[in-house]
C-alpha cells in the first residue's frame, strides 16, 4: 500500500481504509511543530521583541542566547512536522510528552525572573496542549491495527537488529 506522506486528508489503516478521526493528530502536530518554528525564527528576527513577549528578564545581553534558543525552537519545531507527516505516533507522543515538560520549566523560569503573566499563561497551557496531545498520540500508537510498534516492546529491537544484519551483503 501506498501512501503520500504529504496527504493530511487521510490517514490510513493497514486495512485500506481512511481513519478521519486520527487527521486532527497530524494537523496539531504540524500546528504545534509551525508555531514553534515561527517562534524560534522570530528569536532570529526580532530577538529583544521575542524575549520580551516570551518573559525573558532584561539582564541578557547580546544576541547569542536568542539564537540558541531560536535553533532549538526551529528544529524541534521542523521535527514536529516531519513526524507528523509521518505519522510516527509513538515519536510524535514522546516529542510533546517532553516538549510538556520543558513548557512548565520555562514557566518556572519565566515566574522567577519577570513573572509577566501573559508569559506564564502561554507555557503553562503550552504544556497543557502538549501533554494532551502527547498522550492522544501515545494512545493511539498503542491501538491494536496500528503499524507502530506499543511502546516500549523488547521484540522491536531484536527484529530490528536481525533484519538490518541479514539485509548487509557482504
């Protein structure tokens, strides 16, 4: 079966029939991986504008904590869309399980330096939406009929290994 990964419209089953109801994990996939990449591109951009809405403290000086962070946000951001485009629910899951994580922990920065409160609403419900989506996607990849593998199964890495060395020629 064959599938363009660049469709949004359809998500197949291995069974050939569309499963609409898993769509809306792709789209807020590539939402959530767009908005961070224009984020990290406004760090580039407009560095003091973007650390000033994000509730970064006036104490940094020079540009090259910005850039850091604009790397980080385009990166990750990009990935978030390719695994969506994927469909790589179980990295998918994992990436916003994690990216949760460091939602509240920028929170905890933001609330120990400037305490802007625009600032911390917009971690803490980013970390809202990024658990929820997370575990959405962590669900889904564990649904029997599904071609990910259930998190965390030992067989994978073994059936992964012996198929790579036997398809080496030598």
């Amino acid at each position: 079966m064959s599938r363009n990964v660049l469709d949004f419209h359809s998500v197949e089953t291995p069974n050939g029939r569309a499963a609409n109801e898993k769509r809306h994990l792709v789209w807020l996939g590539v939402f959530a991986g767009a908005l961070l990449t224009v984020i990290g591109i406004r760090f580039f951009a407009v560095p003091e504008g973007a650390a000033h809405t994000f509730g970064l403290g006036q104490q940094i000086v020079g540009a090259e904590l910005h850039q850091v962070i604009a790397m980080r946000d385009v990166w990750l951001g990009l990935m978030a869309i390719a695994l969506a485009a994927l469909r790589e629910w179980r990295a998918l899951g994992l990436w916003f399980v994690m990216g949760a994580g460091v939602c509240v922990a920028d929170a905890g920065i933001v609330a120990s330096t400037t305490a802007k409160w625009w600032a911390l609403a917009f971690h803490l419900g980013s970390g809202v939406f990024c658990a929820w989506v997370g575990l959405a996607c962590l669900r889904y990849a564990q649904r029997p009929g599904n071609t990910s593998r259930p998190l965390l199964d030992p067989s994978f890495a073994r059936s992964s290994a012996s198929s790579t060395s036997s398809s080496v020629a030598v």
